[in-house]
C-alpha cells in the first residue's frame, strides 16, 4: 500500500472522529432542552396544585360574604318585623328570613367542604413541591454531566484537528483536494476493494483497476462513486466454500427464449452481460456495461432463433440465470436496475465456483456443436 494511501486512511478516520465530535457539541443545547422539557411537566403540575389552593381560597371568601350580607338582610327584616301592621307583611318577611337562612346554610355547606378539600389541596402542593426539588437536583446533575462532556469533546476536537494537520502534511495536494471534493459530496473519499467490488458504492470493477489496486503501486480511483481505492490483504473475502456447503445452482432452461450471458471481453467495452431475446421470429442482442448496468450501443435485431441469429455472442461466453420480459426491459431505459445486476453478478460468482469445482464444464457453445460438447 502507497504511503500516501496508508495516511488518507488515518486522515479519513480523523475527519470521521471530528465530525461525530462536531455533531456532539452541537447536541448539546438540544440535550439541554430535552432534559429542561422534563422538568416543565412538574412544574405545570405543582403551578395547577397552588392555583387550585388560590381557586378555593377565593371562593371561601366569596362564600363568606355572602353569609355575611345575608345575615344583614336577616337582621334588617327582624327589625321591620317588629312594626308591621298585618299578618300578611309579617308572613311575607319571615318567608324572607327562612329563604335567607336557607342560603347562609347552603353557603356554609359549601365552605366546609372546601375545608375537607383542603386537607388534599394542601397535600398535592408539597407532594408536587417534593418531586419538582428531587427533580430539578437530578436534572441539574444531568446538565452538568453534559456540559462535562461536551467540554471534554470540545478538547478531543483540539487534539484531533492537530492530528489531522499532520496527516495532512503526508498527503499530496492534489490528492488531498481530490479526496476532499468527494468526501464533501459522498461524505467519505476513500474505500476498500474487496471481491472485484468498491465496498463504497458496491460496483463491481474492471479486472484491470482491480489489479492495479491490488498491486498498491499506482492511485486509482472508482469510476462509479470517484472514490480513492486501497486494498487490504486481511480484510479479502475468505476462499470459496466447500462444493457440499453451497445450495446447488439453478440452470436456465436450454429452450428458454431469453438467454444471458458473461463474455470477458467485448471489444472496447471490455466486461459484459448480454441479453438475446426471441419474439415472435425476431431476436434482440442488449448489451450491457458488467460493472454499472449502462446499455451499450443499440439494440441489434435479427431474424430466427437467437442462437442461430447470434452464434458469435454464444460462444465463448458463460449462460446464466435471467429472465425480465421485453416490456420490462423497456422501462429500463439506458441502465438495469441494481437489483437486476446484483442477480446477475451473483449467478456469475455461482457459476464461476461451478467451472472452478468441476473442470470438465466448459462455456455455451453455438446450437450447432454437439450437445455433448456444450456447457452443462
């Protein structure tokens, strides 16, 4: 691995670091608000006890002055009482004085209830006041614990910016732009090659930049996502399993009237899959990039069988497992779904252990070689 690659890691990892450090810091007032929200429903709940101590309290004493003016009127009709002349003044106003006694005992019912509502009132307000003391010392605590630990992010956040000046320094400034240009769009500027793919963007790359990236003697960078790329030899996917540990592999059908097929090479396009399809006495060859899934080219037709009408695209080439009708393929557009060129590359690895394990299986021949001849 080139040295200056070996300091991107560490710069990558730094910058990593400073921003997860960077987001803490920035946290920390809405931690703050978090934990204050917490403390607000306590203090409703002590605010409404004491309001309703208040609501009580003003109604005993309207309740009071209401007795008080009644036992007024009481007064005053006793002393008119006294100099009436018939018996229908003095029945009117002892009608008034029972109807006024009626309400001084209505209103004194009421004020000995608030009495006993008291008691209660008055247990839910320190009730309330406890919690809201125990509370706000736990929430105090809470605050001070993360003030302490976005002061000690905010010293880490010193000593890894120093760090990062010096790893800095190691990396060409080229390359340092390249890699900060990428890293601001796609959030990091660096990934590991591993199984002919960028673990980044999950392409699957040429056999020629993947060898340059094994050999470590050159930059190279992914031509999907423009990340630098680096290969580590520890981290390189295990060897392939036992042929008695993997599922059996499904082959597509001989008569089938769709083919795919893997050809290593394909002119200047390199790495391929092809698709003929036969409809309806016409067949069609698409061509597309193995590693992003682009359409090359047009769509070529001719007439017959597909493996008459491209005997050449047969052989050579490795069958594999596909199958998406004429009219989905037409809502592709100029590029296969990932989901399609994950099938795909998949089948490819199952096939390629298929050859590997048994060396007798050979690549599709043309329709017109013996059967005995052609791949299994």
């Amino acid at each position: 691995m080139l040295p200056e690659i070996e300091n991107l890691l560490h710069l990558q990892d730094a910058d990593k670091e400073i921003r997860r450090l960077q987001e803490e810091v920035a946290e920390l007032p809405k931690r703050v608000a978090v934990i204050e929200h917490k403390l607000a429903a306590t203090k409703l709940k002590l605010e409404r006890a004491q309001a309703a101590v208040k609501a009580d309290e003003a109604s005993r004493r309207k309740y009071e002055t209401t007795i008080t003016d009644l036992r007024g009127k009481i007064s005053k009709y006793r002393d008119q009482s006294l100099a009436v002349k018939t018996n229908e003044q003095y029945k009117a106003l002892l009608q008034e004085i029972q109807f006024a006694e009626k309400e001084i005992a209505e209103n004194e019912d009421k004020i000995l209830e608030l009495m006993v509502n008291a008691d209660a009132r008055d247990k839910e307000v320190k009730a309330a006041q406890s919690d809201l003391k125990a509370e706000a010392a736990e929430i105090e605590k809470q605050k001070e614990q993360a003030r302490q630990r976005t002061a000690e992010d905010e010293k880490q956040l010193v000593e890894w910016r120093a760090k990062r000046d010096t790893m800095r320094a190691g990396v060409s400034e080229d390359l340092l732009r390249h890699y900060e240009r990428v890293s601001k769009f796609r959030g990091s500027g660096i990934s590991e090659v591993r199984d002919h793919k960028c673990m980044a963007c999950q392409v699957m790359l040429r056999p020629q930049t993947y060898n340059d990236v094994r050999t470590g003697q050159q930059m190279v960078v992914c031509d999907s996502c423009q990340r630098v790329l680096y290969f580590n030899p520890a981290n390189e996917m295990q060897a392939l399993e036992p042929e008695h540990k993997r599922s059996r592999r499904h082959h597509p059908k001989i008569d089938a009237h769709q083919a795919w097929y893997y050809r290593a090479e394909f002119g200047d396009a390199g790495e391929v899959f092809l698709c003929l399809n036969e409809v309806r006495g016409q067949s069609s060859r698409r061509v597309f990039d193995m590693s992003t899934g682009r359409l090359l080219g047009d769509i070529l037709i001719r007439e017959g069988d597909f493996r008459q009408a491209f005997p050449e695209e047969i052989t050579g080439s490795i069958r594999l497992n596909g199958n998406w009708s004429e009219a989905e393929m037409e809502t592709w557009g100029t590029e296969m779904p990932m989901t399609a060129l994950d099938s795909l590359h998949s089948d490819l690895e199952a096939a390629r252990y298929e050859m590997t394990a048994r060396p007798s299986a050979k690549t599709e021949v043309p329709s017109n070689v013996p059967t005995g001849q052609a791949a299994s």
